[in-house]
C-alpha cells in the first residue's frame, strides 16, 4: 500500500527511474496483476501491433498500447514502472483497442495501472491530473460532465493557449462533434436527485473519492464536505 512504499515514489517530479528500488517497482507491479479485473484483461500478446494500428493515442504520440500488453506479459517489472511514469498517460480511454484478436484489453490494464499510480500517489500520476481540478470537481460535484462551453481561458487559465484556440473556435468544434450535442453550461441535463445520491455513495463505497485525495487534498476536502452536506440534507446515512 501508499504507506509502505518509498518516498520518492512521491517526490516532486519524476524521480529517476534507478531512484526507486526494485522492491518499490516490484511492489507496484503486483498491485497491477493482482487487480481482481487482471486476468479479463490480458491473456498474452501475439504481438501483430492490431492494438497500435487502431490506437487514436499512437497516431500522435510515442505511445503503444502494444508495449504495454508486451511489459506486463513479460513481468518486466522496470518497463513496467518506466510506462507508469510515462506512457499510461498519454492513453485516452478510448477502448478501441479491445479489437485485440488475442482478447486483451490495453485500454484497461491502462485503467488499473493509473488506479495504480494514483492510489501510491506517483508523483506522474499528479502531474498527470493537475490541470484537471475544476473538471473532477465538474463531474465529481454534478453528475454531468464538462460542456464544451465551459472551455474559457479564465476559467482554465493553466491550460495555457489551447484553451484560448478552442473557445475562439467553439462553432467550429461543435460542428466537428457528431452528433449535435446540447451539453453546455445552460441546456446540460438535469441529473435526479436520487441518481446523485447514488454517484456520491458510490464514490465513497468504492473508494474513488479517496483517490482524490492522494492526488489533490484540497480538492478531496471540498469534495467530500459537499457530498457530506447533501447527503445529510437528504436524509441519508453512510
Ligand atoms: S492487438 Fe493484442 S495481441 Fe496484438 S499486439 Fe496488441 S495486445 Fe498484442
Ligand atoms: S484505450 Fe488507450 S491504448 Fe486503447 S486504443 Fe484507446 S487510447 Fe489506445
């Protein structure tokens, strides 16, 4: 667990991959196969490169879902912390890769290696999530998720000049994005009451609150006092 691995794991910025002792890197490691999902998601690699040729995250960066597949069949326990601290990010979640003719899923060994990182709060898995605050606080605190329009460069002053071009270009985008979507500030759906109740005990339950809390305690706090508050008002008990 977080407590019994080495402090560097959690230094500011990456630490030096011969930094971290093997144990540290082998204990890691086993968090990500003995994840109860683990043995759904990968069954050996044939290496065609299917996976890569589909992946929307390798046309753009020096990314493979492949790779990936290839390190954990291995037990290459050093490659292994190397893409944790590296490549799992630049995945999109996008699941195309589950065309895998050998039934692996990368996309979601991804998943359990970020749930990894986050949860021994990797100092990658900070730097990972920094810009996205406001957005976890968006879905976490509502329901719904961010709309397109919410994209202004004061309210994502740290996504520096990408913000700007989007929103100067917000039509255009929207055009781009089939099919229409309604999802801005004004017209997002409404989410029940009673759906939100359930959001919120589900996020303790499981333990996705704490996760926050490993990469942003200030924003675990407010989080969990207002999901506490409205919990409250509705007369409901954990
Ligand atoms: S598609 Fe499957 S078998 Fe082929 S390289 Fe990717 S993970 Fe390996
Ligand atoms: S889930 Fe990740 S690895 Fe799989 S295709 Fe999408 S971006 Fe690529």
């Amino acid at each position: 667990m977080a407590e019994t691995l080495s402090a560097l794991l959690k230094a500011p910025g990456v630490a030096g991959f011969d930094e971290v002792s093997y144990d540290d890197k082998e204990r890691l490691f086993e968090q990500v196969n003995t994840d109860m999902r683990f043995e759904d998601y990968l069954y050996g690699c044939y290496e065609c490169g299917i996976c890569v040729a589909v992946c929307p995250s390798a046309r753009f960066y020096d990314f493979s879902p492949r790779r990936i597949a290839q390190a954990v069949a291995r037990e290459d326990v050093e490659l292994v912390y190397q893409q944790m601290e590296e490549d799992i990010w630049e995945c999109s979640q996008c699941f195309s890769c589950v065309r895998c003719p050998r039934a692996n899923n990368p996309g979601g060994i991804i998943l359990i290696m970020r749930e990894v990182a986050i949860n021994n709060g990797m100092a990658s898995a900070k730097q990972a999530l920094e810009g996205y605050s406001r957005i976890i606080y968006k879905i976490m605190s509502t329901g719904t998720q961010v709309s397109p329009d919410m994209l202004q460069p004061d309210a994502f002053p740290d996504w520096g000049p990408e913000v700007k071009d989007v929103s100067d270009n917000l039509d255009l985008w929207r055009r781009m994005l089939p099919p229409e979507t309604m999802h801005t500030t004004s017209m997002s759906w409404e989410v029940a009451d009673k759906t939100l109740v359930e959001l919120y005990l589900i996020w303790f339950e499981t333990g996705a609150l704490d996760m926050i809390k490993q990469v942003d305690e200030g924003l675990h706090m407010i989080l969990e006092e207002l999901m506490e508050e409205r919990l409250e008002e509705m007369g409901i008990e954990r």
